[in-house]
C-alpha cells in the first residue's frame, strides 16, 4: 500500500513540476501578446450581451483568427485547465488534505485566470491581463508548494520504512 502511495506521489510530484512550466510557458506568450499583438475591438465574441457565450465565441475567434502567440497562449490555457483537474483527481487519491487543498486552489486560480483571459479577449481591458498573469502566478506558487510538500512526504517514508 505505502508503495502505491510512494508511486502517486511522484507521479504528482511530476505532475506539478509539469504544470509550473507549462505555466511559465503561458505567461511568457502572454506577456508577447501583451506587448505585440492587438485584438480587435470588433471579433465575433467582442462586447458580448451574455458573458459566457461571448466568452465562446472569443476563444474560437482567437484559435482561429488571432495571431500565432495569441494562438498559443489560448490552447496553452485550455491544456492547463485539463492539466490542472488531472492534478486534482490525482491529489485527492492521496487522502492528504493539504495537498487536495493548494491543488484545488491551483486549479480555481487557473479557471479565474483563464475566465479573465476571455474577458481580456471581449472587452480589451488592460485589468483583465493583470489579473490573469496575478491568478497565473498565484497557481504556479500553489504548485510549487505542492511540490516541495510532496517531496518532503517521499523523504519522509523513505526514512521511515528504511
């Protein structure tokens, strides 16, 4: 049983390092966007009635229409999202609360990152950026910690059982 736990750990332990680059990643092509690229006032989900529909149809414009960093930096977001609910599932196996815990922290923070990216996309406001690349680095030190802890249990039971 301690081995299968052990297994989890790395594995998740792996997970987050993943996430942490992948968040890093993001960010850059973010600040790119940021700094070159201008999106139009006017696309298909711009200045939407209903946020969540308009929020859509921006995420598609920007796959499909926008420019290559911006491409990036949105299919980074969906992936990271999907990274991110792995990470929970995966924690919540562990039965640890504090890891369950910054791990679904990790993922709120990235699911409010990724909603003020859509709101960045339909209403080309520079507070949305910011607030995104804030909840951006928020989620990376939520995996950094849940690194550092998860190596910390592994040495621990490495001692333990030695």
């Amino acid at each position: 049983m301690r081995s299968s736990a052990n297994a989890v750990q790395r594995s998740l332990r792996r997970m987050t390092l993943g996430a942490i680059l992948a968040l890093l990643v993001q960010s850059g092509f973010g600040v790119a966007v940021n700094l070159f690229e201008t999106i139009p006032k006017h696309h298909s989900g711009a200045n939407p009635i209903n946020y969540l529909s308009g929020s859509y149809r921006s995420v598609v414009w920007a796959m499909g229409h926008g420019a290559g960093s911006l491409v990036v930096h949105t299919v980074l977001g969906l992936i990271l999202i999907l990274m991110s609910i792995s990470i929970v599932v995966r924690a919540l196996s562990l039965k640890s609360t504090w890891i369950a815990a910054w791990s679904i922290l990790g993922l709120l923070l990235i699911l409010g990152a990724g909603f003020n990216g859509a709101s960045s996309l339909d209403y080309n406001e520079d507070v949305s950026s910011l607030v995104m690349a804030l909840l951006a680095f928020g989620s990376i030190a939520c995996y950094a910690i849940m690194t550092y802890l998860l190596a910390s249990f592994e040495w621990r039971h490495h001692y333990e059982t030695s």
